[in-house]
C-alpha cells in the first residue's frame, strides 16, 4: 500500500509498505477513503519532535472496513467508519469513560509511533469496537474528519474552559481548531467569542462565524469589554509560550484556560505565583474523541453546528509534500487539507 512517511524535518514523501494485518481477534483493517492533515502533525515536520525514521504520518482519516476480527461486534466488512485520532485498549477502567487518554494500558495516537499512519491506503485499527464508529449517511466527508479529532478537540476545549452562560470567551490561534473552538464556544453558550491570530484571512473566517477578531497587538480589547477583569474563558489552540502567557493574563481571577495546543519539547515557564494569587484553573487536554461523538454528530445533523470552510484544499495522497509545505506555511488560503489516496 502507500503511505505517507516523514524521516527528516520537511522530507515528507509517499512510499510502498507492506499492507497491515489485523491487529488481533478484536482489530479491523479499514480502507481510507480519506485522511487529513492535522497542525500537530507538523511538529515532525518542523522538527519540534525526535523522528524514529520513517515515520508513518497522520491521524485523521474516515473509510470503509475491508476486514474484521471474530470478536468484532460493532461494525463489519463494507461499513463507512470514523476513526478515533487516539486508541486505547478498550476495555479497561479508563476507556470504560470513553476517553482512551485515560487508557491504563496508555494511550496511543495514530500516525506517532507505534501505530501506523492514517495518511494511507489501508489502516490496522486494534479495539474496533472502541475506535471506530459507523459513519451516518447524512454527514459530510469533511465534518466525519474533523470529528476524528479537530471538531472533537474544539468541543472539549470549550467544555473544559467552563464557559458560563453569556460569559467571554477568548481563542487565541485561529487554525483548525481554533476555529472549531470558536464555533463550539458559541454554541456551548459563549455571549461574546474574541478570536485572535495575526492572519488576517484568519481573522475574517473567525468574524464570519460570529466572533469579534483581533490581531495579538489588540488583546486590550478584551479588558475594554469586560470592564477591566478580563475573559471568564481562554482557549489556547496554538499551545507555545507566548499564547500560554498571553492566556494566563487575559484570562480573569478565578477564571480558566483550556490548552488544547501542543507545546514543544521545552519547558514552559510556568507563572505559578500569579495564577495562585489569582486562582486560575489551567486545564490540558488531548480530546477524549469518542466521549464528543454523541453531542456532536447530533449538531452537526441537525444544522445546529456549522463547520463549513474549514477545510480549504484537496489533495491525492501523492500530493502530500506539497500539501505539508502548503499547511506549514500557515496563511490565510490554506487552513486544512484533506488527501484521497
């Protein structure tokens, strides 16, 4: 099959591997159809992370189960399916919660390791009872992907900034899922949503989706309106050091910042006396995706969430070079690329 794999920082290329076997008694292959292009994945291509070369790329992807195991119970040969951005064991107290970050077995994201790359022709999906979910009919390809892992990332960023009713809200990183965040912000019940990235394309989407946007040179509007004390709420959707501080201060005492963004390897500098003084809550999160599914397939439905013009290229798997370096360069015309093998 081919796959798209990574062995240097920005040598990304498209190889013949040997296809995947089923992954146990309980494991399913499944056939992309389509996979995507998530911003974590350029901390390989930045070199911000170590690469055990090759590496195969990528953990979003939706397709069609070619294979199942006799313990399989939940879907079965020819079923359209999700895939879960992160596998746990499936059967253990943590993904009893449905959240495989809690996998006592530890958690494992495709496409970093030790699980292949969804950026491919086929896929090895272990606990498939767990991982996948059957795909409904009336959901579009590009909002089935961003469930695998942006559009699920933005909701529990937003859950988990304890947003209250009317409250404000800020985003800093008007990516995908920033962007995402914005919109499941407002629909979790944000009164007003600043989003703040210094693209302005980026900013117009963002306006467009019903927030007020600013460049970071203008985060001093958020103190203007809210009467000097800051947001209830902060999203951080980039994740580095000066997103981490400028959440931390925009934020309001006894308020809270969700990081969904990652960090690099390096320490942050954390402001633990400030934030103790002011008691912040800081919350980190890796989204617990199948715990989003039930909220959000239904909004998604049903109109209620709109995650339209988020995906703004595509490309064929041969394509995913270029598409890597169309993505890296972060403007305002490329925001997120699918690639159909």
């Amino acid at each position: 099959m081919r796959t798209v794999l990574i062995d240097a920082p920005g040598n990304v290329y498209v190889d013949t591997v040997p296809d995947p076997v089923l992954p146990g008694r309980d494991g399913a292959v499944v056939q992309i159809t389509t996979a995507a292009i998530c911003g974590s994945d350029l901390h390989f291509y930045e070199g911000d992370y170590p690469l055990a070369t090759p590496l195969a790329l990528g953990h979003e992807a939706i397709g069609t189960v070619v294979e199942v195991g006799p313990e399989v119970r939940t879907v079965k040969d020819g079923d359209p399916v999700l895939i879960s951005s992160v596998a746990g064991c499936g059967h253990c107290v943590g993904c009893d919660t449905k959240d495989p970050i809690t996998c006592v077995s530890g958690p494992q994201i495709f496409g970093s390791g030790v699980l292949g790359g969804a950026q491919a022709e086929l896929l090895a999906v272990p606990s498939a009872d767990f991982q996948l979910h059957r795909l409904p009919s009336d959901l579009s390809t590009e909002a089935a992907l961003l469930l695998t892992d942006n559009l699920a990332t933005g909701w529990a960023a937003a859950q988990r900034a304890d947003i209250p009713p009317g409250g404000t809200v800020v985003v800093f990183g008007l990516g995908a899922v920033g962007l995402c965040a914005v919109r499941c912000a407002i629909a979790q019940g944000a009164g007003q949503v600043f989003g703040v990235d210094p693209v302005e394309g980026r900013r117009e989407m963002a306006a467009r989706s019903g927030a007020t946007a600013i460049t970071p040179e203008q985060i001093g509007a958020v103190h203007e309106a809210t009467g000097g004390r800051g947001a209830a709420s902060v999203i951080d959707a980039v994740g580095n050091d000066t997103t981490m501080n400028a959440a931390l201060t925009t934020v309001r005492a006894g308020g809270t910042v969700s990081v969904v963004g990652v960090h690099d390897l390096n320490p942050f500098p954390f402001p633990a006396t400030l934030s103790l003084i002011r008691s912040i809550t800081l919350r980190m999160t890796t989204a617990p995706v199948q715990q989003t599914w039930p909220a959000l397939i239904p909004l998604l439905q049903s109109g209620r969430l709109d995650v339209d013009g988020i995906f703004t290229h595509a490309m064929s798997l041969d394509d995913a070079p270029k598409a890597y370096a169309a993505v890296a360069a972060r403007t305002a015309d490329c925001i997120k690329v699918t690639l159909t093998p």
